[in-house]
C-alpha cells in the first residue's frame, strides 16, 4: 500500500524543500523517541525520516510523485541512503547544523554543560485556624513530618568529601553525548548518564547517617504567616519546605490548607458575617437597645419597635477585609423572636385582655372545627 509522504509531514503536494525541512524539524521534535515516551513515537519519528528523505530529494521526490512507494521505487525505508541526502547541500545537513540539535536538546552546540538534579516532593498539611484568625491574620506554628538534609554530610550522602569522585562514563558532566544519523545528517544528542544518574558524581564511601541518600526523617517545626481575610480552602505555598531531595538537589515546597472552624456565634458569607439575635416578643414590639457581639467586641444596637421576626440589620464594617482589595464586610444580623412555651395564669389574662383590646379572637379551648362553623 501506498504512503502518503505529503501527508505524513503535513505539507501539500507542491511543497518548496524550505516548507518540508520546517515541517520536518516540527514533527522530528514531537515524535522523537529521546522526547516522546509514549508507545509508537519511534515508529512515527522513522516513518517522518522516511517522507523527509523522499520529499527532500528532488530524483526521488520525482520517482515518487510518479510511481509511489510501491511501484519501481520506494519499498524499504531501510534501503535508503541517508549519508547523502540534504537540502540544497552536499553534505546531508541542515544549512544551520545547530537547529536540529536544538530540536532534541533544547540548547544550542556549544552550550555548556547541564547536569541533572533531582526535586523533594511537595508536601500538604491541613491548618484549622478560628474564625478570628482568618479575619485579623495569625502567626502560627506547625509540626512538619518530613526529609530534611542530613547535617553530617550536609546533603552530599557522602562520608566525606574526598569520597566524592567525578563520573567515569560522563567525566563529571551528568551527560552522555550519542551520534543518531538522520536524513540530514549526523548530529549528536545528549542524555542524562546513567552511570551517576546525571548527577556527574559517584560516591565512594556513604554516610551514615542517611545511609547515602543526602537526608533524614525529622519533624520540623515551621512558622506560618496566615493573612488577613484568607477563606477557606486557600493554600499558603512555602516554597523550599517540602521534603529535601536525596544527594543535595531541591527541596519541594509546602503548601498549607486552611481549613476554618465552625464558630458558635458567627457565619462567615465572602467577606460578611452573619449573626442570629434572639428577642423577645415584647422587645420585638416594644423596641429595646441591646448589645451585640461582632469580631471586634460588643456594639449597642436599636431595636426597632414592630420589628417582623427574621428581620436583618446591617453593621457596617463588622465584617472581614478582603484578602486582596480595600473595604471592610459587614455584618448581618437576623432577628429571631422567641415565642414563650409557657405562660403562667396571670400572663394569659394580660394577653387575652389585649386580643380583646386589638379584636382578635382568642379562644384556645376552642376546637378548630368549631372555629370554622363560625367562620362560615
């Protein structure tokens, strides 16, 4: 069966060599099996070697446009001579040797020499803080169950530092160079040894306290700093205070979760409080002034006479500031008016003395079939 080489670079039929070369270092550095782990990508990465070698060929592109890669021509990618083959030169090569090494090392030739460091995991840890807290801020303290670097050999997992010698493969680079030849050529790539793990370092003696791994176990005690107006949920990223990483490379981060209690008076909504205020429904007629709680102390408020049960009152700037912004919330408080279970026998006679003053009805001995007769 016939493939498609125009289609496997993504050019059209009548392509320039510019357009395949671009599409060619665009799909090599995607499908590259050094940058693309995934199952298929070193079939893919040769069959683009394959539609490259044909399409930048001008006698084989012909060949191709006329019989394929089934008939009288292309059969095996393998049979191909790469050695040869270019754009507009005669060394198989990129005009720019140095392009298609970027492809693979994400750095240029003459670049200098990167070894390869390993990260300590980031960590959580959940802090409950009070409502008063979230509002004013906090300076809390936390216990930290974590790797931390080993003081004896201050991270280096060994014994001492004269049993620390350069790597034998990558002679202390971290890094093994490897020539691949290409339709453009040769080039090398290079990769992480894996001799020293790309550290460039091999270690002779291990210390014995981390037994060679550069960290021990340890619960650290670390100060946070809780801002004003954080919410529920928020994190606070300390970063360098996950866990160390082993033989001396960085430390995670940590991120703290705020969780906030439930408090016994209030109800945080945004940047709002919300207060429920018992009455009596007396002062609920009457009116009084009472004394409410807020987070920043006791403040007097009027009662309105008349006021309706689950009425809300606002005060303003009781609530909490925002963590990012200006302003203050407020605070909301909801009346509840108690209704008495009980009435002693005196208290009965004044109330129905003022149904029968306001001409309401009240007879609470009255069956409620009996109220409806008289209501019809």
């Amino acid at each position: 069966m016939s493939k498609d080489y125009y289609k496997i670079l993504g050019v059209e039929k009548g392509a320039s060599k510019e357009e395949v070369k671009k599409a060619y270092k665009k799909m090599a550095k995607k499908y590259h099996p050094d940058l693309n782990p995934e199952e298929g990508s070193a079939d893919k990465f040769k069959e683009i070697n394959e539609a490259a070698a044909v399409l930048g060929d001008d006698k084989k592109r012909q060949q191709y446009d006329n019989y394929g890669t089934t008939a009288n021509g292309f059969q095996d990618f393998n049979g191909f001579d790469f050695s040869n083959f270019g754009f507009g030169g005669s060394g198989g090569s990129f005009d720019d040797i140095e392009d298609i090494f970027n492809i693979f090392t994400g750095g240029s030739m003459g670049g200098g020499r990167r070894k390869r460091y390993s990260r300590g995991r980031d960590l959580q840890f959940e802090l409950e803080i009070t409502l008063e807290e979230a509002a004013f801020g906090a300076k809390k303290t936390v216990v930290v169950p974590k790797y931390e670097t080993c003081s004896k050999c201050e991270g280096s997992g060994a014994a001492s530092k004269q049993d620390i010698k350069n790597c034998s493969v990558c002679h202390g680079s971290g890094q093994v160079k490897m020539q691949r030849q290409t339709p453009f050529g040769v080039f090398a790539t290079t990769s992480p040894c894996r001799n020293c793990n790309g550290s460039g370092k091999i270690i002779k003696n291990f210390c014995q306290m981390c037994d060679g791994s550069g960290r021990v176990k340890k619960n650290k005690k670390i100060d946070v700093t809780i801002p004003k107006g954080i919410t529920h949920g928020a994190q606070l990223r300390l970063s360098g205070e996950g866990e160390a990483a082993e033989q001396g490379g960085i430390s995670g981060d940590l991120y703290i979760i705020i969780r906030i209690m439930d408090h016994e008076n209030f109800v945080r909504e945004g940047n709002n409080v919300v207060f429920e205020l018992p009455i009596s429904f007396i002062q609920a007629s009457l009116g009084d002034e009472v004394e409410v709680p807020t987070l920043y102390g006791n403040v007097k408020m009027k009662i309105p006479a008349g006021t309706q049960p689950h009425s809300l009152f606002r005060l303003k700037g009781k609530g909490i500031a925002p963590l990012r912004g200006y302003g203050t919330g407020d605070q909301i408080v909801k009346v509840i008016v108690n209704i008495p279970k009980k009435l002693s026998g005196k208290q009965q006679e004044i109330l129905k003395e003022y149904a029968k003053i306001s001409g309401d009805d009240i007879n609470p001995n009255k069956g409620f079939f009996s109220k409806l007769k008289d209501m019809l």
